[in-house]
C-alpha cells in the first residue's frame, strides 16, 4: 500500500509539472491506475490499522472535550496537516520549521497538561478508560458547589454575576478583572461576592472546571425593551449573552431573585430545579445536545 501511494504522489507531482502537455490525459490515467491498485493491496492489516488510530484520535477528543487542551490539540492539528502538505509539495525549508514546531509541541503539551495527563495515565493503569463517568464526577463537584454558592447568596440577596464561558472566548472580559485560576468551591463563590469583598461589584468568569477571574466588567445591553426594574447587573448579563455564547446567572441585590440570560433573552424567577438542568447541560452530564435555557422560559418568567 505505501509504494501505491508513493506512486499516486510521483503521478501526481509529473502530472504537475506537464499540466500544459498534450500527455495529461496519460497521466491522469496512471493516476486511478495507481488508485486502483492500492484498493486492491488493501489488506486486514491496514483496517486494523485504520480502527486503532481511529479510536486513540476519539479517545483523545473525548479526554480533552470542553478542556483548554482541545484548542491546543486543534493547533497542533492544523500544524500537522501544513507539514504533510508542505512535505508533498517538496518545500523543505518550511517542512522541517513545521516538524521542529511539533516536536516542540509535544514537548509544551507535556509541560502544561501534566495534570489531565496523569489523571489519563492513572485511569488506564486501573483498566478503566471510560472518559464519562470521570468527567460526569469532576462536573457533578462543580454543579453541586455551584447550586449551592447560588442559592445561598439569593438567600442572603447578595447580587451576584457568574459567567459561564462556552465556545466564545472572554478573553478581553477576563482581564479586566483581577486573575483568579482556582477550583470551584461554594465557599470562595460566596466569599467573592460578599458586600465587604473588593471584587465583589464585577462578574465572576467561569471556564470548564476553574474559576478564572473576579470582578470582571461586562458589556452592558443597549435593548431599551428591559424592564425599568432591572438594575446594571441584568443589563451586563444580557450584554454579554448578546455578543458571546456565554450562560450568566443573575442573583438580584434587592429580591433575591435568580435569573439567567443566554443568547440575548433573560429568564427570571428561577428554582433549584431549574438552575440544576442548567449547570448539567452547561457540564454535559446530561447530553441533550441543546441547552434547556429557553426551555425555561415555561418554569420561568421571561423578562419583558
């Protein structure tokens, strides 16, 4: 199989170079000649072959899915298909700049992922390699301790800001405010929007399992249709549910009241139930493959 398509890549390469030729159509023969040849030495091997590569790439995927390390893994990809191509075409000076960028890659990948990493290498040694049930009780944690933070703070009525980062990145809403990076507690979400705390006035940006910044500043919504009853902290939910694909919980100073914004509608008066089903999609516990927000708006009040 590998000489057929060395041989597709040579036809390919001469058909190039003599596209102007009256020989073309020759090549172009030669070409589905060597196609069809490599069909016909495709043996047990290659298909094992195939399905174990297939699997380690959707293992791969499914370890790294709604992790940091996934944009990572698609850069990496993206480097690696301009390697195989720039290799095709006989570049060699950018091939090997290409190929040195992926053996240093690896190299960071190692460095930066060591935590994922082990937690990888210590399931495969306990023969469990079901990425599921791992995920789904590292998301169960976090749902827990954030309904927790959440109901607590509507039943003290500290007004509160949490902002779920989804496939839009935040990276300009994140610094402006102040870095945090840590895990998800119930008792650091309260303390950080306690009225005494200097961070307590932004937004808290969540991002997969961590915390990672306080006292953000949102963009405020410009829709002359919200209630005159809606504070700042509702026009910035909504703001940012306008312009990313963010999930913000809302947490009224005055009522209580918790509300949601999500792709630029607000859904007020929400219960534990709701808010639960909602922490479960945004950590895909349940795959719904669709979120329940404006599902919602039946439990809960949409906001005029």
């Amino acid at each position: 199989m590998a000489y057929a398509i060395t041989d597709i890549r040579t036809c390919i390469c001469y058909w190039w170079s003599c596209k102007n030729n009256k020989g073309c159509f020759f090549i172009l023969e030669k070409i589905i000649n060597a196609i069809m040849n490599s069909i016909a030495d495709f043996s047990v091997i290659d298909i094992i072959d195939i399905v174990l590569l297939a699997v380690v790439i959707y293992w791969l995927l499914k370890l790294t899915s709604k992790t940091r390390a996934m944009q990572v893994l698609k850069g990496l990809g993206m480097i690696l298909l301009a390697a195989w191509v720039t290799d095709f075409l006989g570049l060699v000076g950018i091939t090997w700049l290409l190929n040195y960028v992926l053996t240093a890659g690896a190299l960071v990948i190692v460095i930066i992922f060591q935590p994922e990493l082990r937690r990888a290498l210590a399931k495969i040694g306990r023969g469990r390699i079901d990425l599921n049930s791992s995920q789904s009780s590292y998301a169960q944690g976090n749902v827990e301790n954030i309904l927790k933070a959440v109901l607590n703070l509507s039943k003290k009525r500290v007004g509160a800001l949490l902002v779920f980062e989804r496939k839009t990145g935040l990276k300009d809403v994140i610094e402006s405010g102040t870095r945090i990076g840590a895990e998800i507690s119930s008792e650091l979400l309260e303390n950080l929007f306690f009225s005494n705390s200097p961070l307590h006035d932004g937004a808290v940006i969540i991002r997969d399992d961590r915390i990672e910044a306080a006292g953000c500043f949102l963009p405020l919504s410009d829709n002359k249709q919200i209630g005159q009853e809606l504070g700042t902290r509702h026009r910035a939910a909504l703001g940012v549910s306008e312009v990313s694909d963010s999930v913000t919980f809302v947490i009224s100073e005055e009522t209580g009241v918790i509300s949601v914004a999500q792709d630029g509608s607000l859904i007020r008066y929400l219960d534990s139930k709701s808010i639960r089903d909602l922490l479960e999609d945004i950590y895909m516990i349940k795959q719904t493959g669709k979120h329940r927000g404006l599902r919602l708006k039946r439990k809960g009040r949409e906001a005029e």
